[in-house]
C-alpha cells in the first residue's frame, strides 16, 4: 500500500464526515424554526421526516455525480466537466468569497462562542477581553484544523471526525433518553395526544415550504465527500460513496427525529419557541446544575464541524488550482 492510499478516508472514516458534518449545533440549539412554521407537534414532527426524504433525494444525484465524476471540487468540477467555465469561474468566485470564508469564520467564532460561555462561571473578563478571548480561540481552531487535515487527514483529522461523530451521537442519545424517561415513567405525553398533536398546524402552502427549507438547512452537509471525492479510499469506490451518505442520512434523520421528540416529552411547543438554545433550556429543566456543562457539549461538537468544512474546502482549493489555474504552491497536497 502507497502512502498516497494510506491517506485516503474508507466507509467508515466516510461515514463519520457526513455524519459529522449533518448534525451540527442546529438540533441543540434552534429546532424552534420548523415549529415555528408548522404550528403543531405534529406537523413538525412530519416536515423533520419529508425534509429527510428529500435531502436523500438530492443526495442521490450528487451520489451519481461524484461517482461518475470522481474528483474533488463538487460544483465546481461538475460545471467544468462540461466546459462551463465562465459560470464555473462565476461560481468559484462567490463560493470563496462569501461561502467558503465566512462560513469557516461563523463556524469558528460559535466554537469560540460557546466555549467561553462553558467557563465563563471561572472567568472575569471584560466584554473587550471575552471578544478577543474568542477570535483567537476561533483563530487557533481554524489552524489547527487546517494543519491536520494537511499533514495527517487519515490519522488525526479523520479520527477527530470519528470522535466527534460519537459525541454527537452519544450527546443526542442521551437528550433522547431522558426524554423517553419522561414519556415512559412520568407519563409526559401531553402533547402526542390525538386531541393536541396536531392542534394549530399551519397547512398553507408558503408554511409548509418554509419548514421544508429550515429541514433542508438541518439536513445540509451530505455533499461533503463530492469536495474530496478523490481522498475517498480507491478499493470499492463506487460502493463506498453511496453507503456512506445514505446511510450517514438516515442515522442523522433517526436521531433528529428523536430528539425532537424527547424535546417535546419535556418543554412545551412555546418553551422552544420562546428558547435562543433549545439545548440548554431541555437541560436546565432536566439535569439542573449540570445544565452550565451544555455550552462546553456544544462547543466540542462544533469542533467537528469546523473540522469537516476544512475538509471540503481545502480539497475544492485543491482540484481548482491543479486542473484550472496550474498554481505550484497552492495546488501541493500532502499525502
């Protein structure tokens, strides 16, 4: 085996990217905009379920572009296969500008957010001294990240993606436990009554659609693997690629769906709707004084998805400077 094989990510490692990249701090923090636009338990319920089903749908086309058109880039390389390249120019302008640069920068400087918020009980900062507390924790992230997904994708970077799969996963199952502890032994089904799971739902056309695109938005992240189709392992490709996001979705979609119900076994549809951090809120009337370790929970999980955009933007830079601009030291990759 080369060293350029050893640094290729297999099912496993793929799957941990698309899981860790789906479920970010959305469902710990502000599921309260499907609610918002559906109206009832129900009908929320429903639309986390159809957005699934049509994030798949979707999915499955980038599937069949990524393995027809195995190389990273993702857009990109899809509009410059068929020789587009004044719309893929246009494209790869915007995504860098706007997309890839303050999208890393928003998700970085909530990872230095909620990290000073966890120990913010231990500190006395200032409001000047809390803010460069956070960029230079949002900066160190950032390169951090960088640098392991540089020198060592399959041995750090993939590994902390792993993990932080895990902790997200463990994190919601245990929101999911308590809340199936309240429904079981304390009887909290108040609102899965057949007199009230549907009550206010709004059925409008512009409603629903609404709570269709806050779905999607939950469900945005299963293209990873199409920014470094060429880092997936070469041994099975063509099955690697679809088990991984398919099932990487579904394991998001179940969990999400869980989750959403433990969240309304406990709080009430206002409480959620009332609540900046949904998260918290569950834990404050669950866990009590355990509640301040929500923020540091939320905080570490974000560090995988800093880590899986890295990824996706780093191998796009990548594929853009050695098929279209030929630039030496920008287009080198570290295998």
């Amino acid at each position: 085996m080369t060293r350029k094989e050893v640094n290729r990510i297999g099912v496993l490692g793929a799957t941990s990217y698309i899981i860790g990249s789906v479920i970010g701090s959305g469902i710990f923090v502000s599921p309260k905009g499907i609610l918002e636009h559906a109206g009832s338990v129900g009908l929320s319920l429903v639309i986390w379920v159809g957005a699934a089903a049509l994030a798949s749908l979707t999915a499955i086309n980038y599937i069949e572009l990524g393995t027809s058109i195995p190389e990273s880039g993702a857009e990109f390389a899809y509009i410059s296969y068929v020789k587009w390249y004044p719309i893929a120019f246009s494209f790869l302008w915007l995504a860098t500008l706007i997309q890839c640069s303050c999208g890393g920068a928003t998700l970085a400087l909530t990872f230095g957010e909620y990290i000073m918020e966890s120990i913010s009980p231990i500190t006395c900062l200032s409001p000047e001294n809390r803010r460069v507390a956070v960029l230079l924790i949002a900066y160190g992230i950032l390169l951090s990240t960088s640098l392991l997904n540089m020198f060592s994708l399959s041995r750090v970077a993939g590994r902390i993606q792993f993990v932080s799969m895990v902790a997200k996963v463990a994190a919601l199952m245990m929101i999911i436990g308590i809340g199936l502890f309240y429904i079981i032994f304390k009887g909290s089904t108040q609102h899965f009554s057949k007199d009230y799971i549907f009550k206010g739902s709004k059925w409008s056309p512009s409603q629903i659609v609404l709570a269709l695109y806050q779905g999607n938005w939950a469900y945005g992240g299963y293209t990873i693997l199409n920014y470094g189709m060429e880092d997936i392992q070469i041994k099975n490709f063509k099955r690697t690629v679809p088990v991984a996001v398919l099932f990487g979705l579904f394991v998001s979609s179940f969990v999400y769906v869980l989750a959403n119900v433990a969240y309304f076994a406990v709080l009430t549809p206002q409480q959620i709707l009332d609540s900046p951090a949904v998260a918290t809120t569950f834990a404050q009337d669950t866990i009590g004084s355990f509640s301040y370790a929500m923020p540091a929970l939320i905080g570490f999980l974000m560090l995988g998805s800093v880590n899986a955009e890295i990824f996706a933007w780093s191998r796009w830079v990548y594929f853009v400077d050695t098929t279209v601009f030929k630039m030496d030291g920008s287009s080198c990759k570290n295998t």
